[in-house]
C-alpha cells in the first residue's frame, strides 16, 4: 500500500477520536436505556475502528472488510435502539431488522452491508479473492490480491466512517430533538460526497469488488 493510503487512513482514525470524546460528553435533556445502550456500544467501536485501521494498513483484506460489516451493525442498531424506554422493547430488537430500518435513514447502507456480507459468509466463489491456479499448484494471497486491492479498503473506511458518523448524528437527533447541547449536527455530520470530494485526488472513488 503506497504510503498516502496509509496517511489517510491514519488522518479517518483520528477523527474518529475526535468524535468518539465529543460524543462522550454529550448529555441529552432525557436520558433513557436505549440511549444508554446505545452511548455504550457507539463509544467501544473506537476500538474496532482502530482494529479496522491496523488491519487494512497491514494489508488483511478479507478481515477488514468482515470488521466493516460488525461497525455497520453496531452503528444501525445502536441508532434503533436508542429512542426506547424499556429494556423489554430493546431485547425484541434484532441486528437484522436494524439495517433494514436504517437503510430509511440511508440508502446506501444496504448496498454497502450486501457486498460486505459477500466476504463475511465465504463459500467456494471465494476463493476468487484469495487464491490462484498457477502452474498445477494453488497460490494464497493472505493479504491483498489482484482482485481486492488497497484501493478498495481504503474506500470502505471512508464509507464506514461515514456511517458511523450518521448514526452518532442520529441518536443524537432522536434523543435530544429540542435541546441539542452538542456541537451542531450540521458541523458534526460529513457525508459521502465529501469523502470521495477528498479521496478523488487518489483516484479512489470507485470501488473494484462489486463486480
């Protein structure tokens, strides 16, 4: 991976940081269970972001792309949740249906979850993306392969962090509607259009796995 890749992707962690501790002295007006919850879950996966980070820096494509799919999870359930005032409400909610839901947030999300499932739930066509004939002997590419390239990774990150971004925005909105003491959603949120405005230098606006 050329080391502008590796830059930024360092430069997306460190604003995950950023809002993870803003996020952490947020305090809604009413502070309900599924908020609390939902706080807890969306404040721990700076540490599967920083997970992420090492793995696509290392160049580990598969894994990177299965951790993706569990921050999307989170992210979409963690957003569900947060508005319910009952424990037994929240235990009737499953990850499955929470995606479902947040794709009415944001669209793109369930094209994105569908091509991450493809590598989360490996089966023979798989094997396109790891491993290679050659000669009569079978070639494995643990890392990146001709197929799945940095590009890709780097591309995702961007997106994911995206996500994560949204669904903080989110709770926020859902659990603080008429007294929002956070820094305002408007400067909080960045979306998808300007992370490929910052990535388009690299050429990296276009992902190669879909196909």
């Amino acid at each position: 991976m050329e080391k502008n890749y590796k830059e930024l992707i360092d430069q997306l962690f460190e604003y995950i940081t950023k809002i993870d501790k803003a996020f952490e002295k947020f305090n809604p007006s009413k502070e309900s269970i599924g908020y609390i919850i939902a706080k807890t879950i969306m404040l721990r996966l700076e540490a599967t972001f920083s997970a992420l980070r090492n793995l696509i820096k290392n160049g580990f494509s598969i894994e990177s792309l299965v951790l993706t799919r569990f921050i999307i999870e989170q992210a979409a359930y963690s957003y569900e949740i947060c508005k319910y005032e009952e424990f037994d409400d929240i235990e009737k909610i499953s990850v499955t249906k929470s995606i479902k839901k947040y794709k009415e947030r944001l669209n793109i999300i369930g094209t994105f979850y569908g091509q991450l499932s493809r590598f989360t739930h490996l089966d023979i066509d798989g094997l396109n993306y790891y491993a290679k004939v050659e000669n009569n002997s079978i070639r494995v590419d643990k890392r990146y392969s001709e197929k799945l390239k940095s590009v890709d990774l780097l591309f995702t990150f961007a997106l994911v962090v995206s996500i994560y971004i949204d669904s903080i925005c989110g709770i926020i909105e859902e659990t603080d509607k008429n007294n929002i003491t956070f820094v305002k959603v408007d400067r909080l949120r960045v979306n998808y259009d300007l992370f490929i405005e910052k990535i388009k230098g690299l050429k990296l606006y276009k992902t190669r796995f879909e196909t």
